[in-house]
C-alpha cells in the first residue's frame, strides 16, 4: 500500500538556522512557517563519483527509498572494486611512482561480460541516476510514456486540498468535486494529452560523443556539444579469426597507434589451413609512420593469401611478402613536387614489419626491424624461445661481442633499428626462417611495446596464459594489458596463433 511522504524532523530553521525543538511549527526567532519546508527528493544518487562517498543521508544502494539500483551487470564487477567492508568505491592515486597521472579507463574503452559471462551492451546511462537517456517510443532502458510533462515524465496526481486545476480546453477552473455534495453530472472524457517530445533521430551514420552521449561527432573528431575529443578507429582494434587473434592499442603516452596488424586464413592445395599473421610497427621519426604500417601489413598479407594457394613454399612466400609490403611503403614516398616544397623536411614513411604463417605442420617466421616472435609450448613442459633476432644497434653490439645483451638493452641507443621497411632504408635484408615444433604451442607476433614489458623468453611465457592455445583474443587482451599496466609507453600490437592451427570452424573456447 502506497504511503504518503512524511518529511524528516527540522534540528535548525531553514531561514535563521536558529535550534528549533521537536514538534515546533514555527521558528522562534524569526516566525518561519516550517510546514512550508519542501520535502527532499526521492531521488538521491548513492554511487559514489570518482572515489567520492556517498551524498549524506542517502540510502545504500539498492536500499528502500533510494530511488537507484545497481547499474545492470555491475553488482559482480562494483562489489570486486570496492574497498573490502567499505561500501564506498576507492580513491584512485593521482600519480605512479615516475609521476606520471595514472590512467583513467571508460567502460567503454574496452568490450566486458557481466556475471553471466555475456557481452555488456551499451546502456547510454540507463539505470545511473542523472544519465541521459533517449525518449520517445521504443527507446532502450525506459518505457514509452502515456501522458507525460514536457520533460517526457508521467503527469503527477491532484494534491488533496490545492486549488482547482484549470480545464486545459477552456482554460477555466473546473469546480472542487469535494466541495458540494450533489452528484455531479457525467464529464466529457478528457482531451488526449499531448504526448511528450521526442528527440530528433541523428541521421545514418552519425556518431554521438562517448562522453556526452548526447552531442554529434563533427568532422574533426570533436564532439559540438561538450567538445571532447572522440576516439579514433585506431586506437584500439581487435579482431579474432578461428585460429589467430589480434590486438592492438595506442598505448598511455603516444598520442595515435602507428602501429597495424592483418590477420587471415588461406587453404594450401592439399586444403590444409594456413594461418598469417602481419604486425608493422611505424618509424616514428619518419614521415605518416601509420600510414606506412597500414600499407605494409595490407601488402603481406595479401601477397601471402595469394601466395599460398598456388603450393609457394611458406617460407618463400613470406619472402615475396615482405618485398611486397616494402614496394607499398615505398609507394607512400612518391609524393607531388608542390608537397615536398611545403614541407621540405619531410622524410620517406618507414615502418618495421613481422610475420608468420602456421601452415603444413611448419611455422614460418619473416621479419625487418625489431618487432618480434616469441615461442610458447602448451604445456609449458618445453622452455620457450625467441624466434627473432631485432636488426637495432643494440643487437649489433651483443653479435659483435662489444657488449653483453643486459648491458647493450641498457643503453639509450638500444632501440635504434638498422633495418626497416621505407624509400630510405640502406638496403632490404628481408629475415625468413622455418621450423617444425615437436608439441602443440602458442606463437606470439609482437611490437616493442609489448616486448619492452616482456624481454626474455621466460617472461613472455609468464605473461601469456596457460589456456592461450584455446583462447587467442583472450590472449592478445591480456598482453596488451600487460604492457598497458607496465606503464604504455608505446603503441602495442601482439597477434596470438595457435600451432598447430585448430580446424576451420573450431572457433575458440
């Protein structure tokens, strides 16, 4: 049964902030009518803001009378990031240790599962007190309203004892039903309330702010509404086939991925399945170092797909793919005369580039630059390797015996490559090797930003998870977050194959 709001007892006057005593009508001091003390809202949000306790007086979460639940899908993932036995979410430290602001991530920035393990779906607010939500028929996350106020809220009902509200037709006001007791003759049925304004529809392809959720993305990637900056396609990419996965992220420091990645599935002539993965890592002293990455890692792959139906060796194959991906990068160079006059400083686009193909039983590896490919046994009973020797000063030192690699790794000069893919590079040395695995293993392609985090061997193989073989994206999410965690001072790229590759169609656990 529903009750009428009883308004919590005054302890000071509203006006004089004089004490007052129970049970007083009026101030003492000034005369201040109290019963005119307008109840507080129902409403009152109990989800502490951004380390922030709860507004006093407010019920719990969930409580009677708070007027708020829990988000949908957040009582498993709230509970976990509370303090233990405070109820109230922590405050997040202001600085790392190298001060450096710790950062901040949206629940939108990555795709989760709630408790049930299904995907979360974008709720655009619904359920947090203060969101904004859409309106109008069918809108997600609230019923279509009947009769509405303006506002788009149900009308509220006649207060006992308030003036007669007046006829919306005639605007005159309609006589007090309570005030006589003759029977009053039946009345027209009332006019249909008007219903409640719905929002303008965005036109096709209109992107909303991911902060605002309300304003239109413009062209330049800022929102006309609260003016923030949109995430770009780039930033974070994720794709997942039967037996590859691949990630890639812009890391905390850089401000765009120029980093890229292709992954795909070919069938050799016998109709085995063949698996590539191609992850660029873009110069960044060089001129569109994304653009390059992009040209190359689309170049490889393709070369490969083409490659490897016709029965070419994979090991050849990968060769031709990397000269391909070299002729795109070079392409990029080839700019009009007025272009380079404008920007006179400007030099050739240039990207590292490595890859690999499990195919037949063989895993083969190419590479030019210092990205990597690291080894990973299943079981875990075999020691894992490196694939791949970095064309940097740094391994130039350690083959010529000038320095030892922690001594050589050490140095500011570490990671200045001698090979790379560009109209500049001295001379193409494309890297190919082949080998045949005697277990069931995990082959990670990686940039530097994950393998600065990772170094050795041993260290990939902590970082990557014992069910990677069955879970490749998985895989690939948690080393990027990883490296995310290790600090993100660079763009992050890793691609996670199975070997030997699964059927087509197995799809992952």
């Amino acid at each position: 049964m529903a009750q009428m709001h009883q308004p919590a007892a005054l302890s000071t006057c509203p006006s004089c902030e004089e004490p007052l005593d129970t049970g007083d009508l009026f101030c003492g001091a000034c005369g201040y009518d109290l019963s005119a003390v307008p109840a507080p809202p129902e409403d009152r949000p109990t989800l502490a803001i951004n380390g922030l306790p709860p507004l006093p007086g407010s019920a719990p979460q969930g409580a009677p009378g708070s007027g708020s639940g829990p988000a949908p899908g957040a009582s498993d993932t709230a509970a976990a990031g509370r303090a233990p036995g405070s109820g109230q979410w922590p405050v997040a430290p202001e600085v790392d240790s190298s001060d450096t602001p710790v950062p901040t991530h949206r629940s939108s920035d990555l795709p989760g599962t709630d408790s049930s393990g299904a995907e979360l779906g974008d709720s655009g607010g619904a359920g947090v007190p203060g969101a904004s939500s859409a309106t109008g028929p069918g809108a997600p996350g609230r019923p279509a309203a009947t009769a509405a106020e303006p506002d788009g809220y149900p009308l509220a009902a006649p207060t006992p004892g308030a003036a007669p509200a007046a006829d919306p037709r005639t605007g005159t006001p309609t006589p007090d039903q309570s005030a006589s007791p003759a029977p009053q003759a039946p009345s027209a049925p009332p006019a249909p309330q008007a219903p409640a304004p719905v929002a303008p529809t965005p036109s096709a392809g209109t992107k909303l702010c991911v902060a605002c959720r309300s304003g239109h993305v413009a062209p330049d990637g800022y929102c006309e509404n609260c003016g923030h900056a949109q995430p770009r396609e780039r930033d974070h990419m994720e794709q997942e086939l039967d037996a590859v996965a691949a990630v890639s992220d812009r890391g905390l420091r850089h401000h765009r991925n120029e980093d890229a990645f292709a992954i795909s599935a070919a069938a050799l002539p016998d109709g085995s399945p063949a698996v590539i993965a191609v992850v660029c890592d873009g110069v960044s002293s060089a001129t569109r170092p994304d653009e390059a990455s992009m040209a190359a890692s689309r170049a490889a792959d393709a070369t490969l797909r083409a490659a490897l139906p016709r029965g070419a060796h994979p090991q050849q194959a990968m060769h031709e793919a990397i000269l391909a991906a070299a002729e795109a990068v070079n392409a990029l160079a080839d700019e009009p005369t007025g272009a380079r006059e404008h920007s006179p400083h400007q030099n050739a686009p240039a990207c590292t580039l490595v890859g690999a193909v499990v195919a037949g039983g063989l895993l083969v590896i190419g590479w030019v630059g210092d990205s990597r490919v690291y080894w990973v046994p299943v079981d875990r009973s075999g020691p894992a390797a490196r694939l791949t020797e970095d064309d940097s000063w740094a391994a130039q030192m350690v083959a010529a015996g000038l320095m030892n690699e922690a001594e050589a790794y050490a140095d500011e000069r570490a990671h200045a490559i001698t090979g790379w893919l560009g109209a500049d590079a001295y001379e193409l040395e494309p890297h190919t090797a082949s080998f045949k695995p005697d277990r069931p293993g995990v082959v990670v392609v990686c940039t530097d930003g994950l393998w600065n985090y990772a170094e050795a061997a041993e260290e990939m193989a902590r970082a990557v998870p014992l069910d990677a073989a069955r879970r490749p994206l998985h895989s690939a999410q948690v080393l990027v977050g990883h490296a995310l965690d290790g600090g993100g001072h660079d763009n992050v790229t890793v691609a996670v194959l199975p070997f030997p590759a699964p059927p087509q169609g197995a799809g992952s656990a």
